[in-house]
C-alpha cells in the first residue's frame, strides 16, 4: 500500500467550520472537540487507506473531481469526498450523507 500526504481543499475547510458550528449549538465544546478529532482521524487515515476506494461513479460525488472518490464516516452520516494526485491525496469536500444521491 502506497503513503499519501492528506491535503485539505479550501472548501472542504469551510465544510469542517461549518460542521464545527453547528456542533457547538447541540453538544459542549468537549464533545464537539471529539466528535471532530474522530472525523480529522478519519481524514488523515486516507494517507494509508486512499487506494482501497475506487474512483466513483456517482455524479454527485464527481461534480467535485472527475476521478473523485469517496470514503463514509465511521457512524455513516459524512461522506469525504477525495481524489489522488501524484503523492497527495486531496478532500475536495465532506458532505452529509443524505446529500448523497444517485
């Protein structure tokens, strides 16, 4: 398995700080803290992981990156949307799954 360099796209960013915000309006700032370590976890963890995802072929996740790939959230309900370039794995965006569709 090849080693990546996980970068974060600048929407994908604001994806975090929008989700961040919300969080802090239903949960403490702990667990808001956690919650949001589990999901940076779960994005560095591509660095290791990102070849196991084919590229998708669902338009709403391509409308990101043609050769956009996809990894769900541990509890289902994010999506990470994510593509491979030379030595970099770049997310694109983190979406709600709901948004998801075929």
């Amino acid at each position: 398995m090849k080693n990546y360099r996980v970068k974060i796209s600048n929407l994908a960013r604001l994806d975090v700080e929008s989700l961040s915000d919300f969080l802090l309006t239903v949960m403490s700032v702990e667990g808001a803290r956690k919650y949001l370590d589990t999901m940076i976890a779960e994005v560095q963890s591509l660095g290791i992981l990102a070849d196991l995802y084919n590229p998708s072929t669902m338009v709403t996740i391509r409308q990101y990156h043609p050769k956009a790939r996809r990894m769900v959230s541990h509890n289902r309900r994010w999506v990470y949307i994510f593509h491979i370039e030379g030595e970099n794995v770049i997310v694109d965006r983190i979406r709600p799954s709901k948004t998801i569709v075929e």
